[in-house]
C-alpha cells in the first residue's frame, strides 16, 4: 500500500510538527516527567525523590502538584514522617510505603507551606497542617507553629468539612498544650466542645483525652482522673448502646485512667526524661524521632497521633519535661541514611519506669554492625561441626550466637546459650539440632497458610537455608552492637550469613513429614524410638509434632509429649527439656517432680537464673509454702532484670507474713508491673484501693489472710465460692487478677 | 540583386546606430523562468510513500525515544524493598545481587 504526497504538502506538515514541538516539550513533557518520577519513587529507586522535586515546579495542573504533595509528603501518622521506627519490642519496622526514603524538611518545607495556604481541603489537609506545625515546634518556632494551626482552622472553618475541622481542633489543643499555651488550647477545647456531636463517642473520647491531657500538663492530675473516669464511667453505664468505631481509642483512655490512678498516689506526679542519640565515635544525630510509649501498646505501631513525642536537637538532646508515672517503651525514629551500617543496641524488655521517685535519662547510641568473617555466602557445612568468625568488638565481655532457620515467610530464631570470650568459636551441629524451633499445639495449626511442615525439623534439614547472627556484651551484660542491623549501601552490605547444614540425611519419616504427611511420619518416629530408645532425632521431632494428636490445650500437648522430653532431657542434660519438664508439674502442683526436674534445671545451666525464672521458681516455693526461700528468689528475681519477672506473689508473700498493705504499695511502687497496661492493672492501684477498703472493715486482715491461704493452696473452688459471696470489691478485684495470671 | 538583399541593406543602413546592449538581461530572465519552472514543478512533485516500512520506521523510532525517555524503567512490581534476612535489613535488589555474585 502506497500514498501519494506532494512536496509541498510534506514541507507542510514538517513545519507544523516543529512549531508544536516545543509546546509539547513545554506542556507535555513535564507530565512525562512526573509520571517517571512517580514510577521511579514507588519502586523504591533512591533518584525517584530528586526527579518529583525537579517536576513540581514545572508546567503541572495544580492538582497534579497537589496530589503528589498529598501522597508523599503528608505523614498521616506520626511514625511515617521517618524511614524506620526502632524500638524494643519491634526490632524496626520502615514506613517508606515503597519509597526508598521520605523527602527531608527542607525538601518538602515550601511544598507543605503552600499546600495548605492553597491546597484542597481534603482529609490529608489536617494532619498536613499538623505536620508543618511539628516541625516549626522542633525548631524553635512556636509562634509559626501556632500560625500554621490559626491558618488551617481559618480555611476549614470557611469551606471545610466539619469532621475535618474537628479533627484538627484536637490536633491543634495538643500542640497547644505542648507549648503550653493553655490559654490558647482552653478556647479551642470549648468551640469543639460545643459542636461536637454528643453521641459521636469517638470525638468524645477523644476531647476528654485532650481535655485530660491538658489538665496533666498543668499538675492537675486529680482533675484529669476525673475527666477520664468521668467517660469511661459513661461508656460502662451505657452498657454497650454506645457504639465505639475505634477500640484502640478506649484502650488508650483505660490505659491514661491507669497511669493517672498510679500518679495519685505519688507526690510528684510529673517526671522528666531526658537522653542523647549519638553515634558510638560521639557524633549527635539530629532531627531524629523519639516516642516514649505506654508499654500497654509497645506492639502497635505508632499512632497517629503520640502523646510523647519529640525530635533531637544539634546536638542530639532530647527530652520530655512532664510525663506521667508508669512503664514506657522508647521508640526512635530514624532515616535510612542516619542507620545505614549501624544498629540501636535496643533489648526486649528494654521498659523505662518512671516510678514517680526520680527523673529519668535514657541515651542512644547507634554501633556500627558487627561484620561476618565465616561461614558466609551461602557456605556448606557437611562435617560435624564449623568454625565461626566475626569481626571483635571493643569492650566486648562476651558474645552470644543467634541461629535462625529461614522459611518462606516466617523465620525462626534461636539464642545459643553459650557465652564466648573471643571473635571465633566451633559449633558442633549437634547442638543446633537440639534447638527447638516450632512445634504444633493441635491440628488446627496445621491447616493454617502459614504452616510449613518444613519449620518443625528445625536446623536438622539439609535442605534448609539457615542464617546466623553474634551480639556483644559488655561485662554488665549489656548488649553493645550485633552483626543484625541496617546494611543498605553497597559499602555495608558486607557478607550475607546464609549457611546450609548439609551434615546429615532426611530419614524416610523427614520426607514422609516434609510431604506433609504430618500423621504417618509421627508414627514412624515413634516406630523409630521404639526400636532405639537413644535416637534423639526422632525423639525431638516426636516433641514438635505430637500436638496433631492432642485436644487443642497447652496442657494436653505437653502431657502427651511429657515422656519424650524426659527421655531426651536425660540422654542429653539439656536444660532446655528440663524446663519443659518442670513447667508442667508446677503447673500440676505435683511439687516432688518439679523439685527434682528444677534441681536438674540448675545443674544444667549453671546456676544461672534470669528474672523470670526466678520469679516463676519463687512462686513455686510458696505455693509449697517455703516462705523464706520464695522470699530470696523474690528478692533475686526483682534484683536481676525485674522487667521480665512476675513478682505479684512476691506481694502475696509479705501480705501473709503480716506487712501492712501501705508496705505493699511502696514495694509495688518499685516494681511496676509490665503488665500494668489496658488489661491489667497496676498492682499498686489495686492495693491502694484495698487500703482504703480496709479502713472501713475491722476483720479486713483476717478476710485476707483467709482467702490469700486459699489462693496459694491453690484451691480454685473454695476461691470462686469466696468471689461469689465477697462485697470487698478491690480485694476481689485483687484475687481475680491474681487468678487469671497465676492459674 | 535581389529585393531580399535590398531590402537587408536599407535595413541595415537604417539600424546601423542601434545597438542591442541588453543580451545579459535577456539570457538572465529566461534562466529565471527556467529555474521557477523547475522549483515549481519539485513542489509539486508527486512522491509516493509506501505505507508499511514507512509507518514501521516511525513507530519503531517513537518506541525507541519512549524506551530512552523512561530512562529504562520497570513497571512498578510487588517486590518488597526490604528483606530481613539473618537479623539484618537489606535492600532486597541489592541482596538478590550478592547472593548471586557470591555464588
């Protein structure tokens, strides 16, 4: 097929095509351009956050400019306005939503500026506002602060939706308090209150936070456990008519309803906390985020909005002037760039409790990571043991390995127990085929997606891929850096620790449990140790599997797999079958066994008990009524790491040898629960209502001794006979709590 | 002699003060026409194109301006960017990369 064309008519054409080029490359390109720099940023490409900047400016509709300001600009939680949240609890969790990293301050300052000077009123629109006025705070700006609030009340008073006025009304009665503007946060809170519709529970939940919080801020603490008591009393009288689309809400009153019944009973209810973050050579790290959290929510992600929540200075400082009494997890956060090579040497159950004795100073210092020497990099190991190697650490007492067995979308870690004195060390793979990684509680836990038959062999599957890991401690057992941290340039990346253990054979009952054949490999096994007693293999993966044949309860799977961990525990003297042993006969209260079984635990370890497991021992010499010795695991426990221990008995102990409940409370007092959180509450609280009970009954002492002698005799039916017929609500109140964590 | 030849002489006679001085001129405008002529018929020359080569030559050029434009880009995948791996994050291309090197 052929046209035919003249000359000129040609001419023609070229000469329109070059007259419109450079309008298209005016009109057309930059929306070529912003759809590159879009495509760029959400596949996380570190270049995509330059190219959106180089585009705004140019010839783009203002929506456009708008959108792209709404969708990567605005941080519509406090957690998301940095690249990763560290805290103890959650290792690190980044909130980039794809995006290799967030536009810095002064990336996005004229952006938001202008956003909401003429933005859309959108539901971004508030917490834009809120995010520009964060950051004048932090920098020392209140005044524009408090503009950029007056600003975006203005326009969304004139067109705005109300629901979006109102929210950033309470937005704006927070940042006041936070300046201590009373005055200011005072007039805002009443022109919410009189628009806010009464039977939104939601809003009101949250005005009477804000209201409270405001109220805190001032040292008017008894004040502000009436506001909170006030609504939650409203919400128990409603008897559920009152219906609350955000639980997490009513968690957070109960939990401020706590820490403000624990503050009363201190003198000074406000305490400071203050801290640097550094890097380990001594260089601050500025604008980095700290929260301080309720450890009631240390495992949800940051809210929205935080009550405590700053950034650092030029020199790294930060600090909290007027917090309340109670358990707090600190959370950083963070930007790529800052953590690149380094790790925050944060330790589960790292809380920080402000007992309302003294002020508080929490530093971070940010190590560099530990590097890998060997295995790496995909290494086989095929003989019975390999050598370890790892980069030293300066000021390291000892390190400790990690293992972890790495499935598809769920990994299983494991802490070697040993302490090791230099940068290398040998593992015998025998060692790692005793760690128990996952086991089945009942059938159930088979079907879920997530079950992978492979996961229950643990480190004893030659064809698993499994990684290891080392921290360093120094002489205080604190932990000073480990080889886990950030490794994101090429630089940091160092050698990847993936190892496979290709020492032994899968045994017909592996392939039978790895084809997921979950029944016939268990008998197989059970075939196996019948015919060799001393086949360790097949009795530890009777442990992990014989929950299939269980009834769905804890205590029916370890019954059922009882017999098999003595075996083991007595072929291999590892304390870790011992412990298994002796929690089911302190649960059971068959105390000859779990004497016997705990003596056995302690030659194993060495003697060496951490918090919790001399609490839980302590609680088991009560209940055998052995006072003193309780009294000095106690003791031992509260002195180790007290965080990790249950130490209510402790209570229950001293209650019975005849303190007074005042003594009680001062030992709570120092002791906080971690616990203390939106389910339970903190054991002072209870007691000092127990001590205001007591005034009014003059057999209050004798009620309690009867009923603590029928709570460590552990006689459950004589004690819910008493719950039944008691009016002593806050003892009952105790004895419930102690039921339900204890029995 | 002639009445042609006569008639040549008077002729001649009668001419011999006029000179013909503006050949130049003459030469030049027919060599203008001649140019125009030619201008003329090149802008109105019929060209044929042939459709097919023509159209795939175009739009394999647009493909290959579109390719360099987008600087090579990926379609956006479900690929996390991140991989926890052995305690550590890494980002996952850069990981993939490693491992593969290293192996």
């Amino acid at each position: 097929m052929r046209v035919k064309l003249k000359v000129k008519h040609l001419t023609w054409m070229l000469a329109v095509f070059l007259i419109i080029l450079p309008v298209c490359m005016i009109f057309l390109l930059p929306q070529a351009e912003l759809w590159i720099a879009k495509q760029k940023i959400e596949n996380g490409e570190p270049a995509g956050n330059e190219k959106l900047l180089g585009v705004l400016d140019k010839k783009i509709t203002k929506k456009q400019r708008y959108d792209a300001v709404q969708t990567y600009m605005v941080d519509t939680t406090d957690g998301s306005l940095y690249d990763i949240n560290i805290s103890p609890s959650g290792s690190g969790s980044t909130s980039t939503n794809g995006m290799y990293s967030k536009f810095t301050w002064t990336e996005k300052l004229p952006y938001l500026q202008d956003y909401i000077e003429n933005g859309p009123l959108q539901s971004e629109y508030p917490y834009a506002v809120r995010n520009l006025a964060f950051y004048y705070q932090q920098n020392g700006k209140p005044e524009l602060s408090e503009e950029t609030f007056g600003q975006g009340l203005k326009r969304l008073k004139q067109n705005g939706d109300p629901f979006l006025l109102q929210e950033l009304q309470l937005f704006s009665i927070e940042a006041s308090v936070q300046l201590r503007n009373f005055q200011g946060a005072e007039n805002i809170l009443k022109e919410l209150k009189k628009y806010a519709d009464p039977s939104n529970m939601d809003l009101q939940i949250q005005i009477a936070k804000a209201e409270a919080e405001m109220q805190i801020q001032q040292g008017q603490t008894e004040l502000a456990a009436n506001t909170v008591g006030q609504i939650l009393t409203d919400i128990e009288k409603s008897g559920g008519d009152i219906t609350l689309t955000d639980s997490v809400l009513y968690e957070k009153l109960q939990a401020l309803n706590n820490r403000l019944q624990y503050a009363l009973l201190t003198d000074e209810p406000l305490k400071k906390v203050t801290g640097r973050v550094i890097y380990a050579d001594g260089t601050p790290i500025a604008g980095a985020g700290i929260f301080l959290r309720d450890t009631a929510f240390a495992n949800y992600s940051i809210f929205s909005n935080e009550e405590n929540h700053t950034e650092t200075n030029e020199n790294g400082e930060f600090s909290f002037d007027h917090v309340l009494p109670g358990n707090y997890e600190i959370t950083a956060g963070l930007s790529l760039d800052m953590i690149d090579g380094y790790m925050v040497p944060f330790e589960a159950g790292d809380v920080l409790s402000l007992d309302g004795n003294n002020d508080e100073v929490y530093d971070i210092t940010l190590e560099p990571v530990i590097n890998l020497v060997q295995p790496v990099n995909e290494a086989v190991i095929q003989e019975d043991h390999f050598d370890l190697e790892w980069g030293p650490v300066e000021g390291a007492s000892y390190y400790m390995l990690e293992f972890t067995a790495e499935e598809d979308g769920a990994s299983y870690s494991v802490k070697l127990d040993t302490r090791i004195t230099s940068h290398k060390t040998t593992v015998e793979l025998e060692d790692l085929y005793a760690l128990s990684t996952n086991f089945i509680l009942n059938e159930e836990d088979t079907k879920e997606d997530f079950f992978e038959p492979a996961s229950l062999l643990g480190f004893s599957n030659p064809e698993g891929t499994y990684s290891w890991g080392v921290s360093a401690y120094d002489n205080q057992d604190q932990l000073i850096s480990s080889s886990g941290g950030y490794r994101l340039s090429e630089e940091n990346i160092n050698n990847i620790p993936m190892i496979h253990l290709q020492n032994r054979e899968l045994t017909s009952a592996d392939e039978l449990l790895l084809d997921g054949k979950l029944k016939e490999a268990l008998q197989e096994y059970k075939l196996n140790v019948k015919k060799d007693k001393s086949d360790l293999h097949s009795l530890r993966m009777i442990t992990a599997m014989i929950g299939v044949e269980s009834d769905g309860t804890w205590l029916n799977r370890t019954e059922l797999a009882l017999p098999y961990y003595i075996m083991l525990a007595e072929q291999t003297e590892n304390a870790d079958y011992a412990w298994e042993i002796l929690d089911y006969y302190q649960y059971q209260r068959d105390w000859d066994n779990y004497n016997h079984w705990f003596q056995q635990y302690i030659n194993w370890t060495n003697n060496i008990l951490d918090g919790y497991e001399a609490s839980s021992h302590a609680s088991a010499l009560l209940f055998q009524s052995k006072k003193e010795q309780a009294r000095t695991f106690f003791q031992k426990a509260a002195n180790s790491d007290w965080n990790n221990a249950d130490l209510e008995n402790w209570f229950v102990l001293e209650l019975l040898g005849g303190q007074s409940i005042d003594e009680i409370i001062d030992l709570a007092m120092r002791y906080p629960s971690q616990y203390a959180a939106s389910q339970y509450t903190d054991w002072s609280i209870i007691l000092h209502h127990m001590n205001e009970e007591s005034k009014n009954r003059d057999d209050y002492q004798e009620e309690l001794q009867h009923v603590l002698s029928l709570y460590i005799a552990g006689d459950v039916t004589a004690l819910n006979t008493w719950i039944e017929s008691t009016d002593l609500e806050a003892l009952k109140e105790f004895i419930q709590q102690l039921k339900e964590m204890n029995f | 002699m002639t009445d042609k030849t006569k008639t040549k002489e008077k002729l001649d006679s009668d001419l011999h003060s006029i000179h013909f001085t503006k050949q130049e001129n003459v030469l030049q405008k027919l060599k203008e026409k001649e140019q125009r002529t030619k201008w003329h018929r090149f802008w109105n020359k019929e060209i044929s194109i042939p459709v097919i080569p023509v159209s795939t030559v175009f739009i394999t050029g647009l493909a290959i301006f579109t390719f360099i434009g987008l600087n090579g880009n990926k379609p956006v995948d479900d690929e996390p960017l991140f991989i926890e791996f052995g305690g550590s994050t890494y980002l996952q291309q850069q990981f993939e990369r490693k491992i593969e090197n290293e192996s």
